[in-house]
C-alpha cells in the first residue's frame, strides 16, 4: 500500500463516488418512455430505472470472493467497463426488451464497482484524513449526480435516447481506475467472505434503511407524472429539478456532522417530518415554483436520515460486524429499489385522487408516522440511541 497516495490517486478513488447512483439519471426521461412505449404497463416502464439497482445485488453478493481472486482493481475495472457499454447500449435501439436487458446487466456492472467506492478509501487512507474523505464520499455522490441529471436535461432536449450517452464516463473513469489506482495485497486481504453476527437492534436499522429508501423512491418515480399531471415543465425542468435536489443532498451531507452535534437521535426525527411537510406541498400545491421548491427542500431535508442510519448503525462494532452491517444496509437500499414500482402502483389505487396523488399521500402519512415514533416510541428510541 503506498503511503501517500498521489493526486490523481485519490481523484480516481473519488470519481467512483461521483456515479454512484447513475442508474437513476434516466429518471427524467419516464413520461417519454410512457409516450414511446403507450402499450407498456407503468410499473414496467419504471422498472427500467430502478432494475439495475436489483441485479446490481447479484455482483454485489459474490463480489468479496470476486476481489479476493482477481483484485479490486480488475473488478472495478471490469464493472466500469461492462456499465459503460451496457448503459449506452438504448442509444442503438428503440426496443423495449433490448433496452430492459440492457439496464439489467449494468446493474452487474454497478455491482462491481459500487461497494469500493468506500472501501478503497477505507483500506488506503487512514486517520483523519480517511474520515474527511469518507464525508467527501457522500457529498460526491450527490454532487455526481446531480451533475449528470442537469446535463441530462440537456440531451433530452435532443431525444430521450441521447440521455444513455451520459454512461460512457464510466469509461473514462475506468481508463483513471487502470492508470492510477495501484493493486495492493493489503486490500485484497481485508476483504471477507463470511458474515458477523449482529446485534438484534440493528436488524432493525436495516429495516428502517429499506422503509426510507422506498418512501424516497416512491417521491423520485411519481415527481415526473406529477410534473406532466399539472404542466409544471418540460422534461429538461424536470431533469434541473432532479438535478437541484441532489445539490439539497450535497448540503445536507457536507452539514450532517455539524446538526448531529446538536441534535443527536433528533436528527432523524428532523429529516422525516421535514419530509413530511414538503410531500405534503408537493400534493397540495399547483404552482410549478412551489413544487420545486418542495421537491429540492424534500431531498436536502431527508437526506439527514441516511447518513444517521449508517452512522448508528456501525456505531458499536468491530470491523467485520461493519462489513456485514454495511452489505446489509446495501441490499435494504437495493431491494427497495426493486420494490418501489410494485409497492407505490398497487397502493396509489387507494385513495381519494388519481395514481400520483395518491402515492404522495400515503408517502405523507408514512413518514409523518415514522417522524412521531422516532420519538416516542421507546424500542426505536433505543436503538437509536447507540449514535448519540
């Protein structure tokens, strides 16, 4: 392991961070998807969003054995490169079978490269200087994002299959992984392939973390219908508005340390009820203003509840508990990703409006649920007192 890493050494580690979640740069390009393939039942259509994140968890399972047999380096490698052709490939097809397969294998792609976007900062750095990155590594995956949805907003204004070129960065930062980021034995030998036991409590952060990523879910699918329902903008406003929120995320992660000083466990509570009242305006309002004002302050807001989870959740553990609880936290986060078309169809059916409307409602009262028993209920409040 080298000393001091060069330059370009951490700028590569850190470039993995900044596409973490580009599976989800398409999300604009829904109502054109539904308008492209009228025959295609909606849940399907969002499917094409969310399935890499599913198959991303089968590389994701085997990848311990896979870096301990060929080395970080090469798998990350590989998963860049195996992302970047799959990605692109609707570029050169209008077929919706092909493009569903397409998005399939980039999630084994994802699932190569994704988890050491934090354990490479883990294994080579150290001290101080590895926890600074480490909250650099949160506040990249925002910025990353939100950098590839406003430049997405560009391409859709050309068509919705010009919005696909966006995956050849992975190329690039795979040829920066291979010019710059050295293999080491030290890495390969940290990685585990069995699994700690954990305490009964975090079982129950884990829980939590699938309840919170699929509410968020549910908010990021039905923010385009709820766009083209109420003529709030084109598709490129709305790719700026997908774009903006996860600027809300980047500040709120570069901020969390600092409100959790004060806050402690009412952190969480903070992040839910605030995303309560923005859901909540989201359904109410019909001025295009407010609900991008709503939908950004919904991200930053409950962007707060994310880090909390992981920070208390690892709070207490030895290195091979962290492991497993993180791989854990990866899976909940994952699946709810699968679930999340399923979920929100079937429930929208319920209530007093139309699809959309009604899933931002049952999305309120989740969370306006969750934010009350976070402090009231004494079995979540002992559980979340281990990150105070």
């Amino acid at each position: 392991m080298q000393a001091q890493p060069s330059r370009w050494t951490t700028v590569s580690i850190l470039s993995l961070s900044t596409v973490s979640s580009i599976s989800t740069v398409i999300t604009g390009i829904i109502p054109q998807l539904e308008r492209q393939f009228p025959q295609v039942p909606t849940t399907v259509i969002e499917w094409v969003v969310t399935l890499a994140n599913l198959t991303a968890l089968v590389t994701l399972l085997i990848n311990p054995q896979l870096t301990q047999r060929f080395g970080i380096r090469r798998v990350v490698i590989t998963g860049l490169l195996l992302s970047a052709v799959a990605g692109a490939f609707p570029i050169l097809s209008t077929n919706f079978t092909v493009i569903l397969i397409s998005r399939g294998i980039l999630g084994l792609g994802i699932g190569l490269f994704s988890p050491h976007a934090i354990s490479l900062i883990a294994h080579v750095y150290h001290g101080d200087l590895r926890a600074r990155l480490l909250g650099y590594q949160t506040g990249l995956s925002a910025l990353g994002n939100a950098v590839l949805l406003a430049v997405a907003g560009w391409l859709v204004v050309i068509s919705w299959q010009a919005v696909f070129w966006l995956y050849l960065v992975l190329a690039v930062i795979a040829l920066l992984v291979w010019r710059f980021v050295p293999e080491t034995n030290d890495v390969i030998a940290t990685t585990k392939t069995g699994h700690a036991k954990l305490p009964s409590s975090h079982w129950g952060l884990a829980g939590l973390t699938f309840i919170t990523y699929l509410l968020i879910w549910g908010v990021q699918l039905k923010l385009p219908s709820l766009f083209a329902n109420r003529h709030f903008g084109d598709a490129s406003v709305l790719n700026w508005t997908l774009a903006s929120m996860n600027l809300g995320g980047l500040i709120a992660g570069m901020t969390f340390g600092l409100l959790h000083k004060r806050l402690h466990r009412y952190t969480l509570t903070l992040g839910y009820a605030g995303a309560a009242i923005s859901v909540l305006l989201l359904l109410v309002t019909q001025e295009a203003s407010i609900a991008i004002g709503a939908a950004i302050f919904f991200n930053f807001i409950y962007s707060y509840t994310g880090p909390y989870l992981v920070f208390t959740s690892n709070a207490g553990l030895a290195d091979d508990q962290i492991n497993t609880m993180s791989s854990y936290l990866t899976i909940a986060t994952i699946i709810s990703a699968f679930f999340a078309p399923l979920v929100w169809n079937l429930v929208g059916h319920w209530g007093p409006g139309v699809l959309t409307d009604n899933v931002l409602l049952w999305i309120t009262i989740v969370l306006a649920v969750i934010a009350i028993a976070t402090v009231l209920k004494p079995t979540i409040k002992g559980s979340l007192t281990h990150g105070k």
